[in-house]
C-alpha cells in the first residue's frame, strides 16, 4: 500500500488513540439506573458514540426519559468526570507512533467536550505529542463538518490535501471526504469495521504500529 504523505495529523481521542469504551458504557449504564431505566448492552451503548454528548445520552433513553433529559445529562457528566480513568488506556503501539511523527504537527480532534478529552489526555500523558487538543465545544462546528477541517488546517498553515484524518470513527472518515483531506481508519476501535470499510477511507490499518508506514 502506497504510504500518504501529510504536514498536519488530525487525530480522533475515544478509540483511536485511547480504548475508553468501557467508561464511557459505565457511566451510561449508571445514568440510566439513576433515571430507574433498563440498563443496556456495552456494545450498543458504543454505538452510540461518536456524535457528542448530548446525542450519546438521547441515543442510549431512547425517548424512555420522561421528560428527564436535562438530569440525564448532568448526571452522566459528574458521573463520567469521576470514572473517565477506570479503565481508559493509550492503545498499545500508539506512542510509539506518536514519537515516530515527532516532526509533525498533531492534533486531538474530537466530538467529545474538551473537558473531558484535555484531562484524558493530560493523564495519560498524550499532550506532550500534540500542538492543540480540540473538543467538540472548541469551535463552532463538529466533524464531520468540513468548515471544522478548513479552520484547522488553517490555523496550522496546512493545506487540507496535506493533512491526514486518522480516526475509528465514521465521521472522522467523513470529515476528511468531505474537507479533502486524506482518510486514515482504524478498524479495531469503537465502530465497526464493516461501517467504515464501506465509507472506502484511503487507508485502514489494524495496528498503531502499522501507522508509521501508512504516512510519511
């Protein structure tokens, strides 16, 4: 597979960079119990992710609320703020990536709010690799809006054919369609692979490892 080539790396946070899935599920889970709801299955709750907050809580009540939604919300989110670091870890091989790309401008991107993904990444000691970390309430728009893409790439000088989207996500895939850049999915994160493969990003890989060979 021909490697890309990129000045600016764009890299999505929940399950791309850190597996922090069962968080996410558990502080869901606990939401729910508080609202006297059914709890759900982890892996529908992780389909639910990816679009914001506000869309993962609405998601996983499905209407079941009863006109609860504003204390869902906050709930979640003390809730979530205390157990973000149960078990939320860096994927194996993705600082060593990192370190590869020392050279490189790099930056968090992601729908989750900054403060969740700033404390997430400072703790887990991810900062020091990147210029910027970007949450969902950073800036006017969300991926997969490509204004989002056009004022971080010009923010950093960079043109859009020169930046790489790497994310699990499919709004990471079509953030870079639909802004010109190039698309780099991970397949073993949150989403399933079979939803990204037929997105047909430019590159998919497995292994963070595998990342130093896909860009140069």
């Amino acid at each position: 597979m021909r490697t890309m080539e990129a000045d600016l790396l764009i890299f999505d946070l929940d399950g791309t960079l850190v597996s922090s899935g069962g968080d996410i599920a558990a502080s869901v889970n606990a939401t729910l119990r508080r609202l006297s709801l059914p709890e759900r299955p982890v892996e529908e709750i992780l389909r639910f992710v990816g679009d914001g907050v506000r869309v993962l809580i609405e998601r996983s009540l499905g209407g079941l609320d009863g006109g609860r939604f504003d204390e869902a919300l906050e709930y979640f989110g003390t809730h979530y703020r205390e157990h973000m670091l149960d078990t939320t870890r860096p994927y194996p091989g993705i600082e060593e990536a990192l370190r590869h790309f020392a050279g490189k401008r790099k930056v968090i991107l992601t729908n989750k709010r900054h403060s969740f993904a700033l404390p997430i990444a400072e703790a887990l000691g991810l900062t020091g690799h990147f210029d910027e970390v970007i949450g969902a309430d950073s800036t006017p728009f969300i991926k997969p809006d490509p204004r989002l893409l056009d004022l971080v790439t010009r923010r950093f000088g960079v043109s859009p054919g020169r930046t790489a989207v790497i994310g699990d996500g499919v709004n990471d895939v079509l953030l870079a369609q639909n802004g010109g850049a190039l698309s780099c999915a991970y397949l073993k994160g949150l989403t399933p692979r079979e939803k990204l493969l037929a997105l047909r990003p430019d590159r998919t890989y497995e292994d963070p490892a595998e990342l130093v060979t896909l860009i140069r």
